[in-house]
C-alpha cells in the first residue's frame, strides 16, 4: 500500500463532521447547523502556548471535525 493509498483510506473512512450529521442524519436546516457549529466552535477551549503538544493536537482535531469538508 502506498502513501497516497493510505491518505485516500484515511479520508475515506472519517467519520462525519458535526455539521454533516446535524444536515443530513437530523435534518436541520443549513442556517441551524451553522449557527450551532459556531456556538460550539466559540464554546470550544481555544489551542494554548504551552508544551502540551497533544492538547493542541486534539483541539485542532477537534475544529476540524466540526464542520463540512469542501467537496
């Protein structure tokens, strides 16, 4: 498997972010979902300057998932 093999499975497999689930599995309309990803972005502890690289890692990841990614 090559590395570009293993980038397309990683992307393939993600799991929805929170703004698709909200869209398409509940049914909210596009404006809800926007507004409540960003209430939750806002709520959100934000990345910090300290050493803690894995903090900042999964709070990164986290933002991520929020929204839609572009198609």
């Amino acid at each position: 498997m090559t590395d570009l093999d293993k980038l397309l499975e990683n992307i393939n497999n993600r799991p929805p972010s929170l703004w698709n689930i909200m869209r398409h599995q509940l049914g909210f309309s596009i404006d809800m979902c926007d507004e409540i990803v960003d209430a939750v972005e806002e709520w959100m502890p934000k990345e910090h300057d300290t050493n803690s690289y894995e903090y900042n890692k999964c709070v990164r990841i986290l933002r991520e998932r929020l929204w839609d990614e572009p198609e």
